[in-house]
C-alpha cells in the first residue's frame, strides 16, 4: 500500500482526480491516479466531478525523474 503524505481538500465544485494528480504531483501518468484511488477507497463512487470539500489522501511526489534528469536537445 502507497504512504499517505498529505491530504488534499477541493476548492471548488467539479475539480476532476486527474488534473489534481497533475498539479499536486507533477503528473496524472504512471499509476499516479491509480495510486491515490488506493489510498481513497471510495474516492471513484464520486463521479469524475468532486464537489466542494472532498478530502483526498495524495501519496508522495514520485521523485524519479527530475527536470535536471530530461536532456535538452539545445544545451543547458
């Protein structure tokens, strides 16, 4: 099972799982939604469109691959 680093709490009416994955951790790609809907059982009986207040447990930002990590293809 994923660790729970921090709890996300919605804002406003209708913020969806993936755009959240995206801002909060960088990306929606490679398990991630999948691992926050680990940690929230229950979380997908909500609908795609979460309402105000939703409280959602966000495991830790996969840290592999950093921006110093991509090569540039025009130098530094």
């Amino acid at each position: 099972m994923t660790t729970v680093d921090r709890i996300y709490r919605t804002t406003r009416d209708g913020e969806r799982l993936d755009r959240i994955a995206r801002a909060e951790l960088g990306s929606e790609k490679g398990g991630t939604v999948e691992a926050i809907l680990d940690l929230n059982p229950g979380l997908a009986h909500l609908g795609p469109l979460f309402p105000v207040g939703t409280t959602i447990k966000l495991p830790p930002r996969d840290t592999r691959t950093r921006a110093a990590d991509v090569p540039r293809i025009w130098g530094s």
